[in-house]
C-alpha cells in the first residue's frame, strides 16, 4: 500500500499517531551483530518514518526514544543511546527546521547529562518557529512519571493558593508533557509484543492500538501505511452508542512485510 492511496481519503486517517519503537536490539541479535548496530538502524527507520507521515495525512508524530526505565540498561548500551541523540540532532536538525517541522521533547529535564540536555533546548529552540509538522519525541519519560509531574504541578498551585475547588481532568492534563498537543489517535508497537510500557497512559484513553509482528529497524513508509490502513477500518465511538450498537474495536495486530 503506498502513501497515496492513504492520502486519498486523509479524513478518515490518524491525525495523531504515536510510536513504541521496539526491537532494535532483537534485530541486530538475530544477525550476529551488537545491539549498538540495531540503535543505529533504528535511527534510519525513524527518518524514513517521519518522511512518510505527512504522506498519510499523519501532522504529529510521538516516538517513544528513551524512559526512565531505560536507564537501568549496561551503561555501555545507555552511552551508546545518548551518542545517537547528539549524533541525530547533530545531522538531522538543520534538515527537519527547513521541511517545517517542530521538534518537542517530553519528559523529565532534571538529570539529563547537561550537553543532553542543551541538545533538547537546541532543538526545541530552533524549530519553534514551525507548524507544517510536530515530531514529539518522549525522552527520560514515563507515563507514571509525567501523571505523577502533573499532580506534583496541581499540589504546588494549591499550596500556593492558586487552584481551589475541584480537580478536573483538564487541570491535570495541563499539567503534563503532552499539554497542547493534539489527542492521540493511534499508538503503534513494533516487534509484535503487545503492550504500551508506561508510554502515554493518560493519552491512551480513547487511542487506537496497533500492533504490528515487525522489528523496528526495518519499519518505513509501507509499515506505517498498513497501521494507517488498520486506523481507518476503525469504527471509533469514544465512549458513546451508535444506531445499530457493534462490539467494541479491539487491538489489532498486524503482520508487516519485510
């Protein structure tokens, strides 16, 4: 399936799609080679990745790069995971502020390496300017963690007697990373596991959920065409009942060619 016949009908496709890129490691371990390898091919799908969404109709796309959990990885895998943030930002920058694209990172700033950290302040500073395309990219983040930031938020307005009454949802959504971005419509896994590993848990409410049996260094535009394609045979009620009342959509896994 090609990124046009998707485009044909962009109203009936994700506006919103987030990524759970997963199998880099299982990828360059079935070839013999070191996990570093499938980091760095994983690197180029996610460029092919974020070259094909606008074709699919896709205005934001959020990738799971790196959680909190990550950081209990070898320290040699870890190291070797901030070189290809510096390494991405470092090449690809220039190129995603000319094709009017806005780059913003979620999570939790405090303990990031400083050089990293300049890094996401260099690359959100820069791109803020852009509004053709949102590539939100989920660094040191947690769902728990950003839901647990976002009540933190709410006690500290109302110590400082700012916030009375009662708590609403969208007091705490404005509290998290994800605050002003659009709804997600669809979440995708690669590798064929099958869960979302504290990626976007409040986000996920009403999202659709795709899984797709590929290994994320071999995703590109004809994978995330047949996600977009499994988006649209959705019938998406958010809650409510239509006339003739079907079973609800469940979770989809989808064979990917390879």
């Amino acid at each position: 399936m090609s990124a046009e016949t998707v485009a044909t009908a962009p109203e009936k496709g994700p506006r919103h799609v987030a990524l759970i890129m997963d199998g880099n490691g299982r990828w360059a371990e079935r070839r013999g080679l070191p996990r570093v390898v499938g980091h760095r091919e994983g690197v180029q799908a996610l460029r092919r990745t974020i070259k094909a969404a606008p074709d699919f109709g896709i205005r934001c796309l959020t990738v799971f790069g790196f959680s909190t959990e990550n950081w209990s990885r070898p320290a040699d895998e870890v190291s070797d995971l901030m070189g290809l943030v510096r390494s991405f930002v470092g090449s690809d920058l220039k190129r995603l502020e000319a094709a009017g694209v806005r780059v913003r990172v979620l999570g939790r700033r405090k303990g990031l390496p400083a050089d990293i950290a300049a890094i996401v302040d260099r690359a959100e500073t820069q791109t803020a300017h852009n509004d053709r395309f949102l590539l939100q990219v989920a660094f040191n983040y947690g769902g728990r963690a950003d839901l647990a930031d976002a009540a933190q938020r709410l006690v500290d307005l109302a110590r400082a007697g700012e916030l009375s009454g009662d708590v609403t949802e969208e007091d705490l959504g404005l509290g998290l990373s994800t605050a002003g971005s659009p709804p997600v419509d669809l979440i995708v896994r690669t590798s064929g596991e099958q869960r979302l590993s504290n990626f976007l848990l409040w986000e996920a409410a009403y999202a659709e959920l795709v899984f797709q049996d590929i290994l994320w260094p071999d995703y590109g535009a004809e994978a995330l065409g047949q996600a977009v394609a499994a988006f649209g045979s959705r019938e998406r009620r958010f809650g409510g009942r239509d006339a003739v009342e079907d079973a609800a959509p469940e979770a989809t896994t989808v064979k990917a060619a390879v």
